[in-house]
C-alpha cells in the first residue's frame, strides 16, 4: 500500500478518483481515447527529428513506498530519467522534466553539455524544470496530483495543438490520472494490465508463452499460503536447499525474502517445521524490514515463492523490449545483471550486451513473451529477467520476472544511443554506430561509499574533468554519471562506462571508482 500523507491515499485507486462508479468509469474512457492517439504521433512526429513536440517526464516511483524507503537514495532515483534531457539533441523538441526536489543547476549543466550537435543555451531554453519541492513518503505523481496550479503550469508549458506525451517510471491509476488531467497520452502500459508484471502475473504469462521457469507457485497472500507452498517444493525436490519469497511489487531485489532448510529435515517433519519457523527463518533482502513486516506486506500485496536455482556456472540474464503504438515488437538490448547482496538477490548493475553464448536464446525466448504481452494489449517498454544455470556445455535459461515498465537497465541503453547514435542489432547481438564500431557498457547504481558522502556534484564535476573521465563525444566513449544528487547525503551514485570491448568498459569503471577512492581517501 502507498504510504501517503496527501489526500490521495489509496491503493490501487485512490478514493478522490473514485468518488463514485461513473467517476471511474469516464477516467477509463477519457484515458483510452488519449492513449488511442499515440498511434499517429508515432507514425509522423516520433520518426521526424524537426517536428515540433513536447515530452512531459514524469520520474515518480510508483511502488510501494514502505519498500522503496529501505533503499538508501531512493527519492533520488528520480534522477535516473534525467537521461532523456538528451531527447533535447533534436532541436525543435521541448521537455518538461517534474522531481520531487529541484534538480541542482549543476547536473543540468552537465547532461545540457553531453548533448551532441547542440549548444547548451539552445538546449536550455526548450527544457522546463518543475518541482513539487516535497521529500515525503509519497510517490511523485501523487503530490503532482496534489498541486492543482502545478499541474496548470505543466499545461501551459506545452504549446497550444503541440504534439505531446508523457514519459514515466510506471504506470498506475495515478499515473493515469495525471494523463487526464493534462489531456496527454502516457508511452507505457495501461494500469489496468500491469498485473501482468506482478510476480504472480508473470508466472501465468510465462506458462502461456511455453518458457520455463523454477518451480513455485503464485497468487498466494496468506502465510499458510506460504506454508503449503514451501512445503510442497522441498516434498518435491528433496535436494532443495532454499526457497525464494517475493512480494508481488516487490522493486530491485528488495521486495525478496530467502527461506533456508536445515541440512538435515524429516520429510514427516516437513510441514511442522515450516509451520513453526516461517516468522523466525525467513530473511527479508530489504535492510531494516523484518520477517513481520514482510509477512504483513505479502498478505497486503500477495506474491510467490520459487525454488532457488543453484549452479556452478550462473548468470542473471535480462532482455528489453519494446511494443510500439502500431503494435510492432522490438527487441531492445539484452544485459547480463549484476547482482549483490544476501544470495544474490540485490540489483547492482549490469553488463551490455549479454554474452553472446546465450543473448540470442534469451532474445528469441523475450519475443515469444511479448508477443502474448501484445495480445493481452501491452504497449511501451518492459524486460523479462532470467536466470541462467550451464549445465552439460548448454544454458538452460528460466524466466523469473516481467517488468512491465523502465528499469535499472533501460538508463544505461538510453544514454548509450542518444550519446553515439548507434543502432541494436538483434540479430548479432551487439550495438554499433554508423561506421559499424561495436559499443558496450558497464553500468551500475549503486556506486556507494561512506566516504563519498559530502562529496557535492560540483565536486564530481571537478574530479571527472582533472582525470580524464568525462565523456568524449568524438570518440563515443568514456564516463556518464546520473543520480548525482544523492552523492552527497548517500555517498551514492550511478555511471554507465562506454567503451569498445567489454574489457575497455569494465576498466573505465574500475578505474573511475579508483580515481573516487583516491580523492576521497576510502579504503
């Protein structure tokens, strides 16, 4: 449930939006009738780079709030969107960009001055920054749904008959009434079949696309859902060492919670055990959530559990895709994730492309996904992640979760081909520009170190440009750093690094957090 302190306190639907049936019911309709447009702003202004258009970015993490507030930084995740100021390289487009905060002048300055081809004068008077200038527990589209006079002055920022649609993080009925409210189509999935990207959602859409996945089951809320659940997996697979619980919003990882058995259990025993140390065994991933409060969000929320997939030789595969307005699928990016924390569990980064010895396998496995995704009506981005076990020189992949919206890898892919201009090819599996050079990047979001904290994005600026790191736009590659502005609070940041070869990005990025740890003395 969001937590909230504005009077749109609800979930999923807020009661201000529903004040009665017939409410809802012309919210639907006004919000289909705006998303039907989209069709013919794709067709002739999305391909013309000289059309006239506006971007409205909508940045707010529409998740559950309890479980964003364990991740250190999250309010300035916000941040991670400010790639798509380099939509501003197209000189006639305008963007309006909404944070909660305002967004320091200085990490303006920095993405205006990545832009290729345009001055950052003729950058900055197409952009629009607004803020809530509001830090509360309560998703950014909630407290832009909260300011009236904000959402007039979003409107009146957009030319009169401009073509304009909004870009955000995730769909939810907040989501869609803002799109309502500014009469603007939104690029991403209707709330009505974000279901589909829910943890339980996923295992039904996996089953009708035919792709594997670990044993498990789903829909469950109750902890004796739970009980029978784990119960029946270890019956089943008696070599079973642990068991996956994950909330069905769960976000990056910490919406996880890992059940271990003990070495020895009777099979007699099975259900005794569990019955008895599920409130005391479970380990919740997300820092300072306990084993109750996560029983209490799983009954909340629902979710699944899952077999965990052991293997030697492991990967976290993942695959983005897109379904445009005109129905057509496209196969984005594929990434091999990096992964952290208890058991693996905890999204730290990720590689492009993925290793070539599986991205093609996963790539055509994530087609037939979207072309059930297409048929249920999905529309915009989403990825399908994997986990990936080599067993007897072959990669047996299992699909593990749905993201119906943008992530921690669609950023680094952004900046990637708004800054080189390249193109993804599905069929070898790597990105190039137009002299036909291979591109690859190593990125993550979770640059942390206490001894970053205090650390100002003026002073970032200051030491990417005494090393060299900055980002050459001749050469097409180098040093992208976003969320900035939690680095001097959080000692955290992010950075995608672009290079020729695997090999030359994971060394900018090691070499980069060598440059950090000198100027900042950390160990």
């Amino acid at each position: 449930m969001m937590t909230s302190q504005t009077p749109y306190d609800a979930n999923p639907i807020s009661p201000a939006f529903e004040t009665d049936e017939s409410s809802a019911v012309r919210e639907q309709k006004q919000f289909a009738l705006l998303q039907a447009g989209l069709a013919d702003q794709f067709r002739s202004v999305f391909p013309d780079h000289l059309a006239p258009k506006t971007v409205v970015v909508v940045p707010s993490l529409s998740l559950d709030q309890q479980v964003l507030e364990a991740i250190p930084g999250a309010a300035f995740y916000e941040e991670r969107l400010l790639c798509l100021l380099l939509l501003l390289r197209m000189p006639r487009t305008k963007i309006i960009y909404i944070s909660s905060l305002p967004v320091d002048p200085v990490i303006i300055d920095y993405y205006l001055h990545l832009l290729p081809g345009i001055t950052g004068i003729h950058a900055r008077n197409r952009l629009t920054l607004l803020s809530c200038y509001d830090n509360s527990l309560v998703s950014l589209t909630e407290k832009i749904l909260a300011r009236p006079r904000l959402i007039r002055r979003i409107r009146d920022s957009i030319p009169a008959g401009e073509s304009a649609h909004i870009a955000c993080f995730n769909t939810t009925p907040f989501e869609r009434a803002l799109a309502v409210a500014l009469g603007l189509p939104i690029y991403a999935c209707d709330p009505s079949l974000c279901w589909l990207g829910s943890k339980s959602g996923s295992r039904r859409v996996f089953l009708e696309a035919g792709l594997p996945m670990p044993p498990g089951a789903g829909d469950m809320h109750s902890k004796m859902d739970i009980v029978h659940a784990v119960a029946a997996l270890k019956d089943m697979y008696p070599h079973l060492r642990k068991v996956i619980l994950k909330l069905n919003e769960g976000f990056s990882g910490d919406g996880n919670a890992v059940l271990r058995f003990p070495e020895k259990l009777e099979k007699r025993a099975l259900f005794d055990w569990i019955h008895e140390h599920i409130e005391n065994k479970i380990e919740p991933v997300a820092a300072g959530l306990s084993a109750s409060a996560f029983l209490s969000k799983f009954a909340e929320m629902g979710g699944i559990a899952e077999a965990f997939i052991e293997g030697s030789a492991k990967a976290s595969p993942s695959v983005q895709c897109r379904i445009n307005p005109l129905g057509e699928i496209d196969i984005i990016s594929t990434h091999d994730q990096l992964l952290g924390g208890p058991d693996g569990q905890v999204f730290m980064g990720a590689k492009f492309p993925a290793d070539p010895a599986y991205s093609r396998e996963i790539a055509a496995m994530a087609g037939q996904l979207a072309t059930v995704l297409k048929g249920r009506g999905v529309l915009g981005r989403f990825s399908v992640d994997f986990i990936s076990v080599k067993e007897n020189e072959r990669w047996q992949h299992y699909a593990i979760e749905i993201n119906l919206r943008k992530g921690g890898t669609t950023h680094p892919y952004l900046m990637l081909q708004y800054l080189t201009d390249g193109r993804y090819d599905p069929e070898s599996g790597l990105f190039t520009t137009h002299s036909g050079k291979p591109l690859y990047y190593y990125a993550s979001d979770n640059i942390q170190h206490s001894a970053y904290r205090g650390l100002t994005p003026h002073d970032l600026m200051e030491i990417t440009m005494l090393h060299g790191l900055h980002f050459d736009g001749a050469a097409r590659k180098g040093v992208v750093f976003h969320m900035i502005g939690a680095l001097s609070q959080y000692g955290k940041m992010g950075m995608v690094c672009i290079g020729e070869s695997p090999a030359e990005a994971q060394t900018l990025f090691e070499k980069t957090i060598g440059v950090l740890n000198e100027e900042t003395g950390a160990c």
